[in-house]
C-alpha cells in the first residue's frame, strides 16, 4: 500500500499579518453605527474612504492614503447624502471617482489632491430605486457600468454613457443580500433573503442556476476566478458558519463544505485570483483566517490566522497596485475598529530572505486599470475581454507610475516610500482650485541609482 502524507506543502504557509503602528493608521474616524453587512471601506492607491456617523443625512470621509495618524473631527467630508450612507465603492479604472449609495446612488469626483472643504453636489445622481439602495458593485471589465440594488426588489445597472438604464425585477424573496462578477463580467452570483445562491445572465437577467437551501443558508458569495468555481459563506441547519465551494455551472450538489464555529457575525470573504488566497473575515470578530484554494481535492487548505483583541465592524481592502511589492506584500486590509474610532491597515506579508528584491513568483501579471470595453459594447452583447494587464516591476531606477485623469494631463504618484514627503507638499495646497496647477508643475522626484521604484507595465492580455 502507498502511503501519501496529508501535509501540503505551499509557498504561502508561512504568511502573516503585520498590523499598522498607531501612528501609521487612520485614528479619531467616527465609524458609522449602521447594522447593514457592508465593507463601509474602499481603499485606492490614492485614496481610502470610510463611512461615517453623523446627524442629519448621510457621510463619508476621503483620506489620502499617506494622510496617516489623528484625523482632525471636522475634517471635511462628502456629505450630500439625505439618508444615511450604507455602501461606498472606488471606480477601478478611475482613482478619484467614487460611488456611494443611501436613498439613491452618487457618483463623486474626488479632487487631485483630496477633499479639503465639505462636498455635497454629487457629479451624477441616478434616480430609478424606489426605496433606499443597499448595494452597489462595479462591473470588472466595462468602463463606466455600475449594478445598484435595492430595497424595492430591483436590480439595475445604470451607466454614465447610456441614458436608459437597465433595470431587472425579481421576486420578493430574491432581496439581494451580496453579489459578485466573475472575471469578465458574463456571469453573476448572488445570494438573497431565501438564503439561496443564483447565477445570473446579468445582460438578460434570466436566472440560470439555484441552490438548494436544505444545508447550507448562504449569507455572502463570492466567484473563484481562475478556478472555476464559486464560495459561499453562511450557516449550517445548526447555526454553525460555513463555508461552501460550488460548480457555477451546476448548484445542486456543493463541491466541499466545512464548519467554522458558532459565531453569529456574518462572514466577508476576499479572494486573490494570482495568489489563490482566500481570506475570511467575520464581522465583529478579532481574526482573519487563510486558506489556500486549488482546482483539486479538497479544494481547501487551511494555512493561517490573523487574531486581534480589536473586533473588526468592516474592512476595505487595496488593490494590487498600491501594495508594497518591495515588502512581499501580498495583500492588504483597512479594519474598521468601530470600538477605538480607528482604521487600521492589516498587511499580509510572505516573509522572504531577501525581501528588497521583486518576487516573480509572488507577483504575477495582475488586472489593471484600463477597461477592456465600453459600457454600451457590454450592453450590445460583446464578447468581454479580460482587462488590461499590469506587471509589477521593482528595479532600480524605474520610473514612477501615472495616474491620468479622463481628460486631463498626467498626475504623478511617488511610491510608498516616498508618502511622507507626499503628505507635506500636498499640505501646502491652499485650495482645490489650484491642485491641478500645483500638480502640473511639480517636478518628478529622483534618487540614487540604488533606489528602487515601483513601475507598472501593461500588456494585452
């Protein structure tokens, strides 16, 4: 008889979490009190906003990311919300746009340089929902496409270049309770109020495949791209969290299940397609678990746990090209620690010998953020394409990366070793008006030929 060892042996076994110092997170933030399971955090390389308590209408604060340590309390803020803000989510393919939903859905423009007075006319309002929105998702592939759903059982997709917005009704049990894209944007997961998952045609909106919900009551679901598969977090007949591995293609037998614990807090889960990474984290819980995902049995490894005395009330978290490549960071967390008005970046770190040079085989070709088709291309039934692909590069002496507004001239964006020289000149800016001339003219800064850069190259995928 051969034997075969259970052990799995993974290059990320030994990965970890390295909280941020006090003085290199985001204190004094008046973290929203609402109940909603949402994030209430998105993060840029630019920017991170979080939703905040306030009287009379709705808010959120937009923090340049190196704008770190005690956050002034009238710090100004996006504030022209009536109701109060349940959901906040960053453009992918424009770093100073960002979408927010409350009685209705906002999209802002976040000045160059941040928020430096109160803003409350929104760029766009898109009015359709009867009552209030609860969600709010970006499409990963189409420029300008943004799916809201609401409490009046409407899932609707409104765009910016599309003057009728495409909208879907479905039953009173289908309130939506998460959704997910797959990579191109063809196919939708859901989970609703009946605790089932569905995938959806989300051009046609025509409900493809549904769970049964005799062993598992979805809360959260999330699509495993890459691997062809989708994960659901939720509870088992006997209220213990679980969590569920399914065929997109057939939901009538779950791939791999597995308890948790008794917890009652619901379950985000956050995956990293070029690592196979799989993060779960439970609101109001303290820890952050680690599985490593793969196309064979069983489909599940267990590596690590991230604990915390601090509960986490929702996280944001940042894409891949504002990590610090240079530190083998592999991802990144914001935690909301409701309980010490404090934000707090979580870096998920591989630790390796020589941790100053670029790791290839951490950092493979990743998404980037240039969409692959226009909104009104994905609405007439193109075929999508995978994004623009990016190569992060650490090589001395590399140039510093653009970030380009629609329409307007090149901004640069020092690397993160350069965030507190940043910080102190953007200081200095008196007003928005001025930001783009200050921006315009500042000259690219230099060093030694030592020094290392980050660089992002994209290539056609």
């Amino acid at each position: 008889m051969s034997w075969c060892s259970s052990f799995r042996c993974s290059k990320f076994r030994l990965v970890f979490g390295k909280p941020a110092a006090r003085r290199h997170s985001y204190d004094g933030v008046p973290i929203t009190r609402s109940v909603h399971d949402n994030h209430y955090c998105s993060a840029n390389p630019c920017f991170v906003a979080v939703v905040t308590e306030c009287a009379g209408g709705g808010s959120f604060l937009v923090l340049p990311i190196h704008h770190t340590g005690r956050v002034e309390p009238h710090h100004p803020r996006v504030c022209g919300h009536s109701g109060r803000v349940l959901d906040v989510k960053w453009n992918p393919f424009d770093d100073f746009c960002i979408a927010s939903c409350s009685e209705d859905c906002t999209i802002w423009e976040i000045p160059a340089c941040g928020v430096q007075q109160d803003i409350t006319r929104a760029k766009k309002t898109l009015i359709g929902h009867s009552r209030r929105v609860a969600m709010i998702e970006w499409h990963p592939t189409a420029e300008n496409l943004l799916l809201s759903s609401a409490y009046d059982y409407k899932v609707r997709r409104p765009v910016r270049v599309v003057l009728m917005p495409v909208h879907h009704r479905y039953p009173s049990e289908a309130l939506l309770l998460s959704v997910s894209f797959n990579s191109d944007g063809s196919r939708l997961a859901v989970t609703s109020k009946d605790r089932r998952v569905r995938v959806l045609d989300p051009r046609a909106g025509k409900i493809l495949q549904v769970s049964s919900k005799k062993t598992h009551k979805a809360n959260k679901v999330l699509y495993i791209n890459g691997l062809k598969m989708l994960l659901s977090t939720g509870s088992s007949p006997w209220n213990h969290r679980q969590i569920v591995l399914w065929d997109p293609d057939d939901l009538s037998e779950p791939l791999f299940e597995e308890d948790l614990d008794g917890s009652a807090g619901v379950l985000f889960p956050f995956y990293d397609p070029d690592t196979q990474l799989l993060y779960l984290a439970g609101k109001g819980d303290g820890n952050i678990r680690v599985y490593e995902l793969s196309s064979e049995k069983p489909h599940v490894s267990f590596l690590t746990e991230f604990r915390s005395l601090l509960p986490q009330k929702g996280l944001g978290v940042m894409p891949k090209r504002g990590l610090d490549v240079g530190a083998c960071e592999v991802f990144r967390f914001y935690r909301l620690i409701a309980v010490k008005d404090l934000v707090e970046p979580l870096s998920m770190i591989v630790p390796r010998k020589q941790a100053g040079t670029f790791q290839e085989d951490l950092f493979p070709m990743t998404a980037g953020n240039q969409p692959a088709l226009t909104a009104q291309e994905w609405l007439q039934g193109v075929i999508s394409r995978q994004p623009l692909s990016a190569h992060l590069l650490l090589r001395p002496g590399s140039d510093v990366p653009e970030v380009r507004r629609p329409g307007g001239k090149p901004i640069r964006r020092s690397p993160r070793r350069q965030e507190a020289a940043e910080a102190a000149e953007l200081r200095q800016v008196p007003d928005e008006s001025s930001c783009d001339q200050s921006r315009e003219g500042r000259p690219m800064s230099s060093g030694g030929a030592e020094r290392q850069r980050l660089r992002t190259c994209f290539y056609p995928s």
